[in-house]
C-alpha cells in the first residue's frame, strides 16, 4: 500500500454487481466507512485503475461477460497493474472455477461465493478487505461537497436561523461557511442543528470545534462536530449521501474522454 492509502485506504470497485449483491454487501459496507463503488464500465475502468492502482475490485462473474471474457479481463488488468486487488463474487460453486481463481490465477481476494445466506458472504468479503488492508488507518468517510449539491446547515442565530453552506462532512462532523457573516464561539452546542442534504432533512446534536479563514477570500470556514447523540439512522442516511457524492464524482471520471 502506498504511504498515501495508508491513511485514507484504498478504493473498492465491484464491477457488475446484482441487484443482491449491490442492496446487501455493498450497503452494508458503506455502513462501516469503506470506500465503494459500483459500476459497469468494466473498459473503461482500465484507465481509472491506473490512477488509482491499490484499488481493490470485486468482479461478478456472472454477470456481464462470459466467463472466459472475465478472465481475459483479470489476466490483462493484473498483468499490467501488479498491486491491484482482485476478488471474485459468483454462485457457481465449481471446484475447478475456484481453484482457478485462487491458486492458479492467486487472486488476492479470493473466491466468494454466493450463497441464499447472503450474511456469510457479506462476512467473506469483509475477511478480503481486511487482509489487503483495505481501510488503511482512515476511521471515516469524508466527502468534499460542491455548491451544486446543495448541502446546507441552518443553527438558532438571534431571533432566527443562520443558514451555512457545507464544504465537506463525514458522521463525525463537517465543516462549512455562513452565508451572512457571523461570530461563534468554539465549544458553542446547538442542540438543533438543521442539515440539508440535497432534499435529505436531518435534525442533530452539533458542537463548534472552531474556525478559521478560508484561503485568500473573506469566507470563516467552521468546523462544527456532531455529539454522542447522533440518531443512527442520521449518522446512516449521511454516510449515503457521501458515497452517493463519491459516486457521481467517480461515474464522472469514468465517462471522462481521454
């Protein structure tokens, strides 16, 4: 692993999914801070795992292409780009398919098969990533946020409300700037703090860790952190919403020209 995914962990591609394996493990990995994507761009992809060569992917044999056509496509990919991580997902439980995957071919991710009891698979996945490392020492997510995705935070101000822009979140807090300017003290806590994340409404507990000026502009960036009383299912539907950017932003690199 590069000293740089040391600290953020390495990117996780499953390529073709199904629905299933798309609405459960991938899910379910999101929820624990991975950093995931999903697509069918299996051409091209070559040329963003060349960007990102420790990136792990998970193939679904047994969807898009023929067999044969998947390992044509591993042999070339793990020809050219040595560090990346292969795993196979499939419900074909062919003793000679396995042994190819894992011993002939060495995949580092090995083989997982696809089973009704998707919990055992899911678990099969998560032994993959920890053995390559995946997470790297990074504990959470954190996604940049564009003016374009309108993602705001409103706190009581006064008589009322002062509405800020977020420049990046993660479930343990984010950072933004106030639209009017304001003065707050760190260690400031709002007990109903307002956060829009595109038509997502969600209500939380946040503190003021600090401040600071943005770069060269007039702007005072905020770094605002949630408390312990942080709704699961608010902490949740934030981690969505950055896998949701982290997605678009990744569908956009893919569909770049070269």
């Amino acid at each position: 692993m590069s000293i740089e995914n040391a600290f953020t962990g390495k990117k996780i591609f499953f390529l073709h999914p199904s629905a299933l394996v798309e609405n459960k493990i991938v899910e379910e990995l999101i929820q624990h801070d991975f950093e995931v994507y999903v697509t069918k761009e299996h051409d091209r992809i070559k040329r963003v795992l060349q960007k990102f060569p420790d990136s792990v992917v998970f193939i679904d044999i047994d969807e898009g292409l023929s067999e044969a056509s998947w390992e044509n496509w591993i042999r070339v990919v793990t020809g050219a780009l040595r560090q990346i991580s292969v795993g196979i997902l499939s419900a074909n439980k062919s003793k000679e398919l396995i042994h190819k995957y894992t011993n002939v071919l060495g995949l580092r991710c090995g083989y997982t098969l696809l089973t009704p009891d998707i919990h055992q698979s899911t678990a099969q996945v998560w032994e993959h990533l920890q053995r390559v490392d995946a997470k790297g020492a990074r504990k959470y997510l954190r996604s940049d946020i564009d003016k374009s995705m309108l993602a705001t935070i409103n706190v009581p101000h006064g008589s009322g409300f002062a509405k800020g822009i977020i420049r990046d979140i993660s479930v343990v807090g984010l950072r933004c700037y106030f639209i009017n300017e304001i003065n707050l003290e760190k260690n400031t806590l709002f007990k109903d703090t307002q956060i829009k994340l595109q038509s997502t409404l969600l209500k939380a507990e946040t503190i003021v860790f600090g401040s600071q000026q943005h770069g060269a502009s007039k702007d005072r960036d905020y770094v605002f952190l949630f408390t312990k009383r942080l709704d699961p299912d608010v902490k949740a539907k934030i981690r969505v919403f950055i896998l949701q950017t982290m997605q678009s932003n990744m569908d956009a690199l893919l569909l770049m020209k070269k």
